[in-house]
C-alpha cells in the first residue's frame, strides 16, 4: 500500500490497459493521470508534478523509447518504469529507463517495482 499520495503517469495506447491499470493503481493508493499516446503523456509530464511513470513500449507515432528520452531532458529524476510485450529491448531503450518489465508479469509485480522506485534513497 502506497504511504502518501504519490502521482503516476500512466502512458498507454490501449484504452482497456490504460483504465485497468488505473484502477489497479488508485486501489493501492495513488493518484493517477492518463495519456493514450506520447505526445499528450509529454505534456501532462512538463506539467504536472508526477512522482512516477508507467510507460508502454509500442505506441504508434512515439514509441515508450522515444517518450522515455524526452522526459530525462524534462526532469532527469524521475523515475520510468517500462512496460511491453516484448521481451529484450535494446539496451539504447532500456537505458533509459529505471525498470522495465513485461506486460505479462502482471499487477502485483508491477505493484512492487513501482513501489521500490518510490522508495526514498536513504544516504550512506
């Protein structure tokens, strides 16, 4: 269970995945927006102050890599976990990003990455 309110951008092309998904994080106890291609997932990004990402990988226009670059130049910090359907990106993808997984892993282990990328860094 989530301690405080953390926001998390959800961007997702696939309506269901991205409403199913929704519901999976609000139940655990975050806020959570919404964007159904790169573009409008960049704006709500610049814009509001997210606490997290949860990207797809294959999205038409943009794919989860190209997002992943742009949003490290918008604020370097926050953490991106990738999801697809693929296994075994290229590395130039997924060093972009803080975790990746499958899709097919399912809701408790995309729970736990997120939840360990919110954890705070306790210092040496």
């Amino acid at each position: 269970m989530a301690q405080n309110s953390h926001l998390i951008l959800c961007v997702d092309d696939e309506l269901v995945g991205l409403r199913v998904r929704k519901i999976l994080l609000e139940r655990a106890g975050y806020h959570v927006l919404t964007a159904l291609d790169g573009a409008s997932g960049l704006t709500l990004f610049e814009k509001e102050p997210v606490d997290a990402v949860v990207l797809d990988y294959s999205m038409p226009g943009m794919h989860g890599g190209e997002v992943a670059g742009r949003m490290r130049l918008i604020k370097p910090r926050i953490p991106i976990l990738l999801l697809s359907a693929y296994i075994g990106l290229p590395p130039e993808v997924t060093s972009l990003v803080d975790l990746y997984m499958t899709k097919g892993e399912g809701a408790p282990v995309l729970l736990q990455k997120l939840e360990s990328l919110l954890q705070p860094v306790s210092a040496p």
